[in-house]
C-alpha cells in the first residue's frame, strides 16, 4: 500500500464546545473512559480536523486509488440531543460507485470489526499485532463508511447530553440515519446506490435503518447485507419462560460437537448438510414437544445427549434444557476446556470469558489506532472505545411479547420498496446467532416466494464473526460482489 498525504480539510469549532462541560461517564466492558470536563479538552483539538490522504491498493492484479476520510459528523435529534459520531471512509476515484455504510452491533459495539476483519483496506490479524493490506477488502467494488454510534469509538455526545439519550433502538436508527442523510448530502453522493452492512445487532439496526431511510429522510436504498443477524431476540434469549430458543441451538450444538469429536462415530460420519437435517428434525419435533409438555423425557434426553456430546445425567439435571453458555462450559470439560461462543470451533481455558473473543479485544483495537495514526494521520487523545456497557437500553415499540423483532418489519419494507434487496449471511459455528434462527426469519419474510429473487442467504464454515476465517471471508467478498453487481444492475 502506497500513501499521500493531503490536508485538513474541516474543522469543527472546538471552542464552541466548551460551553457547556457536563460529566459523563462511559463504561467500556473492556475498559472505562475517564470522567471529563469537555470533549475538547479530552480528545485534543485536532482530534475535530477531518483528515484525508490518498492510496493505492493492488485489487485483482489491478491498481485502485482511493481516498481515505476519518473524523467527525454532527447530529442532532428531535429533542435536541446532539453527538459528534466518528467515521472513517474510503472512496475511489474511478466511475459511478456504490456507497456502503457499515457497523457492527452490541448494542454498544464500535465499527472496528467489520472494519479491521472484513470491510476495509488493510486487515487486522487475530492474536497478532499490526495489520496487513486486505486483499478481500470490498473497496474493489464499493466505497465504504465505517460508523461509530454514539458513545463507542471515537463517538461521544457533545457537553451537556448524556450518552444514555442514544441509547435506544429507535434513537440509534435516528442517529445513525441523520449522519446517513447528511453525509450523502455533503459529499455529493445523492444519486450513488446506497447500501448498509450491519453485523449481529447491527442487522437490526440496518433493517429499521432501511425503513426510517426511504420513508421518513427519502433517502432510496439499493440493499442491505445482514451479518449474523439478531432479528428476533425470542429465539436467542434464554430467559426465564421463554423455552422459544433452546430448539434453534441444536443444530449449531451439534456442528461443535461434531468438530470436536464427540458425538458417535455414525453421527461424525455424517457430512454437515446432513447432520443439520438430522439434528433440526428432532429439535422442531419431539424435543420442541418435550419443552412444552415434559412427555416422553426419558428419549428425548436421549436423543439430546446423542446429538449434543452432553451426558444424559446433565441434561437431566438441567431438565432439557441447554443454555449457549452452559454449552460452551460443558462439551469439553473433561478436557479442562470451555468452548467459544462467537466461534465453536475455538477452545480455551475455561477461566476466559470467550475464547474464541480473546484473540480479538485486544489486537483488532491496538491495530486499529497504529493504522489511523499512520496511515490515516489522524490522531485523537479520546480512548478508543471498541465495546461499551449499554445499560437500560430501550427497544422500544419494536418489540413483541418483550423482545426485539424485526422481521415483520423488513417484510413490510420489502414489500413497500421493490428495488431493494437484501443479502443474509451466517456462520455454522456461531453460538450467539445460530444460523437456524436465521433460516426461521427468511422463511417467515418469504413464505410465499415472492421475494425470492430479492433475498438470498449464505451459510459459511465460520462462526459469528464470519470474516476471521479466511476461506469464509474470501468467499463472502466473491459473493458480495455478485450480490452488488446484480442488485445494481436489476436498478439501472
């Protein structure tokens, strides 16, 4: 990767934000920014420059020059609750180009891992420091805007305005929709195909982003890209009267085992496809059965165990019932090991939260600041805040029987705007969204057919954070291309 460096090219006025110095506090799960006087006086003046430079990346055999953007948008809400929220882009040169707008989710996670893991230019290594040019970034057939929303990152609410106000499903989208509107409108970028990428969360965040874009800001959209998507919290919440979700983990349950090795050597023998089949047969019939009426529990504990690599005694003990964490804790146990939740596949000592998180928290924020400073030239004196803590937040009217579900939503959106399509994509070792709850919204969005043309799925050999095995992230770019190059061309 080659580098130019330009100039600043705006200043938001940091004296204008002294004003009013309120103390806020916000608390990272992997950290906790200090209590602060001014957002100035933290994040150093210059931390407010816009900064752009110019590359050059080799994509394909071929040279591809782009310009790289990194710093601050101001929004403002209704009730005058305003935040500065930070962005880094990268826009070619050549021809009319898509924009894709990019964030992960949490609620309360940063854009660093899309952005460092899949999106962008260069690539963070999990487990290693640093960072290498990207030979998968999707900059070879979209420009990119990674987003931070408020209070993760570099984003902060300005003085006065207390992060908690952003912290809500509809006053997220408002947010993250006014910076959508007004950056499209200050770059010029109006008539280009807009796409959202949104991760876990960050697909619920993208599908009311698509409808509160097109109906409320008529702002048109192209497509959306759901990674991992939490669409409905029903089926991955194991709360207390909710046995809604326990059926869905089966399968992925059984895909670790199976990696693992231990599930019984006709089980093991089985390919995925059809151990899938198997395992989902029982799980949406005699185990769903069992979970709302307790019979025949002596063969459906059975089974269980068979499927799952779980002694009968403990799934007794546990009445059926198997949590991902429980899961996680118990499938290696005799081994001294816990599983990951964000990838199966991944073990560790079990005194570690997620294994399969730990070769992540720390390189993919470390790699990230070293490459802003350097290769970027931006530089802000604020913590970088890759995940925080989002206490209270509020789903909103979003919500059924209490979760989160929006579902209905984005079939009413597709149905109300026939341009847009949408591509879902999952991993076959994700514990946190398994890809049966995913296969269960699409079905429910296109139980007719009619959207079958607008609406594709891929299942990779990864996990939640697909992008972190390289032949599942090489595979999505090719099809994430094919995806764009056929919506686009279905709208000309």
């Amino acid at each position: 990767m080659h580098t130019f460096f330009n100039t600043t090219t705006s200043r938001i006025n940091c004296f204008a934000l002294l004003a009013a110095a309120a103390t806020v506090l916000f608390f990272s799960s992997w950290g906790t920014a200090p209590r602060r006087a001014s957002l100035c006086q933290l994040a150093g003046e210059d931390a407010f420059h816009t900064t752009t430079s110019w590359h050059n990346l080799k994509i394909n055999g071929k040279q591809l020059r782009y310009k790289a953007t990194a710093g601050y948008v101001s929004v403002n809400d209704s009730n005058h609750h305003s935040a500065k929220l930070f962005y880094t882009a990268y826009t070619a040169v050549q021809g009319k180009r898509p924009v894709t707008f990019v964030f992960n989710g949490g609620p309360g996670s940063s854009s660093i891992w899309l952005h460092m893991g899949s999106f962008g230019p260069v690539r963070a290594v999990p487990g290693k420091a640093g960072y290498t040019d990207n030979r998968d970034t999707w900059l070879g057939f979209t420009d990119l805007v990674f987003i931070d929303p408020a209070g993760t990152g570099y984003s902060r609410p300005d003085d006065g305005t207390d992060a908690r106000r952003f912290y809500g499903y509809h006053e997220d989208i408002r947010a993250i929709g006014r910076f959508i509107q007004q950056y499209l409108s200050e770059n010029n970028r109006q008539n280009a195909p807009v796409f959202l990428a949104g991760e876990s969360y960050g697909a619920a965040r993208a599908v009311g982003l698509a409808a509160y874009l097109q109906d409320t800001l008529h702002t048109s959209l192209s497509g959306l890209t759901l990674i991992s998507p939490a669409l409905d919290y029903r089926l991955i919440t194991f709360n207390k009267g909710n046995d809604d979700a326990y059926p869905y983990y089966l399968p992925a349950y059984a895909a670790a085992a199976q990696y693992h090795h231990q599930l019984a050597p006709q089980l093991q023998a089985l390919n995925a496809a059809l151990l899938n089949a198997k395992v989902s047969r029982f799980a949406f019939s005699a185990y769903s059965q069992f979970l709302k009426n307790g019979k025949n529990s002596a063969e459906v504990l059975d089974s269980l165990s068979y499927y799952t690599g779980i002694d009968k005694a403990t799934l007794q003990a546990l009445n059926g019932r198997l949590t991902d964490t429980r899961f996680t804790h118990l499938l290696l146990k005799n081994a001294h090991l816990q599983t990951g939740t964000y990838d199966s596949r991944i073990s560790g000592n079990t005194n570690a939260a997620d294994p399969s998180e730990a070769l992540l928290r720390k390189t993919f924020p470390q790699s990230f600041q070293q490459y802003i400073a350097q290769n970027l030239a931006y530089n802000n004196r604020l913590p970088y805040l890759a995940t925080i803590a989002t206490p209270g937040w509020n789903y909103g009217p979003a919500t059924s029987n209490g979760y989160l579900n929006v579902v209905p939503l984005l079939k009413n959106t597709l149905s109300k705007h026939p341009r847009l399509r949408v591509q879902v994509v999952s991993g076959t070792y994700d514990l946190a969204t398994p890809p049966a709850t995913v296969d269960t919204a699409v079905a429910a969005i296109n139980a007719s057919g009619v959207f079958n043309n607008r609406l594709q799925v891929h299942h990779y050999y990864a996990g939640h954070m697909l992008y972190t095995d390289d032949k599942a992230n090489t595979q999505w770019k090719k099809d994430s291309e094919n995806f764009y190059q056929k919506t686009i061309s279905a709208q000309i």
